[in-house]
C-alpha cells in the first residue's frame, strides 16, 4: 500500500515550516556542502523534493501571500512587498477552517488585512536574550499541540530566521564558507556571509524544535511535514 493510499480518506494535521530570506544556493541539498542546515537535510533525504518549484514574487509578503492564497501574486494582489491581498481573495486559513481544522500561524505574518486570513490562532514570535530578531513561539506551539485532541489541526510556523539583521556573534569563519559564485569573496561579503552562516544555524534549531515537539507528542504518525526553504 502506498503513502497515498494510508492518507486517502484521513484529515492528517499539516505542519509548515517556514524559513525567511535563505537563498537557494545556500541548501546543502543544492549543493552547498558546508551550509550548516543538517536538519533540512536530513528530512529531505526522507521527503519528496519540490525541485521545480518556483516563487511568483521573491519578496516577503508577495511570496507569503501567494502560498497562502495559491494564487500569482497579480491575481491575488500583493504583488509588491507590504501590500495587503485584494478584497475576495480566499486563503488557507479560510478554506481548511472550512473542513474543521484548526489554522495557526506561529511566527511571522507580514500579511494582509487579518480578516483574509482568519487563523484559528495567531502565536507571535518571542524574542530572546542576545538575538537580533524574535524566535517562534516553542511554548505556546507546545501547548497547543499537547491540548489539540482530535480536531486536525494546520500549523504554519514562520521563522524570522535567516532574515537579517544576522546574528554577529558567530562561530563560523571564511574557511567555513562556501560563496555563490556571483558574490565576490571580499572581506566585507566574507564576514556577513559568517553571520547569515549563523543565522541559518538559528533556522536550523528551530526547525528541528518543530520536528523534536512532533516526536514529543505522538504527532509523527498522521501529520504531513513541509518545509519552504
């Protein structure tokens, strides 16, 4: 029997996980072999791989808007970072409250206007002590997952991470990098490219905090797992 067949007729939850501004050249599945994204890895060598699969709009909110609306960001509207979606345009969080799940959004939003995205839940990133951007909600993810019962649930979990402003604290040096071929190794590019290296570490952690709670609450068996990358 395929995976297929196990899920035809079953509402399993479905867990994204989101990472914000990491560059396709920058994935050890890419190629990049000294990228320090062990976890990412490792789920794809046991995931199908979305190899030729493209962004309408390769900025923040037009990019959001469209995998939460499946639509091209000039059908739906945000087309331009910062802009809200047009009146109408159904999302996610609308469709599958629809078939009884319940929609969170844990991290991250940047999109527009709330009353198109109705999420059950909106957990907000939490910042933390000698971090430049805020963490996902690990806690209030916890929570939910432990109290969930029965009722399938979509979580979206939106890191902040590797966005800038990087973490300047780094343990990586230029011999821990492997440089686009388009980005000159100048020492300015080469100490920025150390602290985004440790920013995707960051992403990293917090992607496998993801897979660590599903594990910890008997969730692995029937929930689907994406990972935007």
């Amino acid at each position: 029997m395929s995976a297929e067949d196990d899920l035809r007729g079953t509402r399993p939850n479905i867990v994204f996980f989101l990472a914000d501004d990491q560059s396709f050249p920058d994935h050890a599945i890419n190629g990049n072999t000294k990228v320090p994204a062990p976890t990412t890895l490792a789920f794809s060598k046991e995931a199908l791989v979305f190899d030729r699969a493209y962004t309408g709009q390769a900025v923040c909110a037009p990019s959001r808007s469209m995998l939460y609306s499946g639509l091209y960001p000039i059908r739906n509207g945000c087309f331009l970072n910062h802009y809200s979606v047009r009146s109408g345009v159904k999302t996610i969080a609308a469709y599958l409250r629809e078939l009884d799940y319940q929609v969170i959004l844990a991290g991250k939003s940047h999109v527009n206007p709330s009353s198109q995205f109705p999420w059950s839940e909106h957990m907000n990133p939490v910042r933390e002590p000698g971090l430049p951007r805020p963490v996902i909600p690990l806690a209030e993810m916890d929570r939910f997952i432990a109290n969930s019962g029965d009722q399938p649930f979509c979580m979206i979990v939106a890191s902040e991470y590797p966005h800038g402003p990087y973490i300047k604290d780094t343990p990586f040096t230029a011999s821990d990098l492997q440089m686009p071929p388009y980005l000159p190794s100048t020492e300015g590019n080469l100490r920025r490219a150390t602290q985004y290296y440790a920013s995707i570490a960051q992403k990293e952690k917090e992607f496998q905090a993801v897979l660590n709670l599903l594990k910890q609450h008997n969730r692995e068996s029937d929930t689907l797992g994406f990972i935007c990358r």
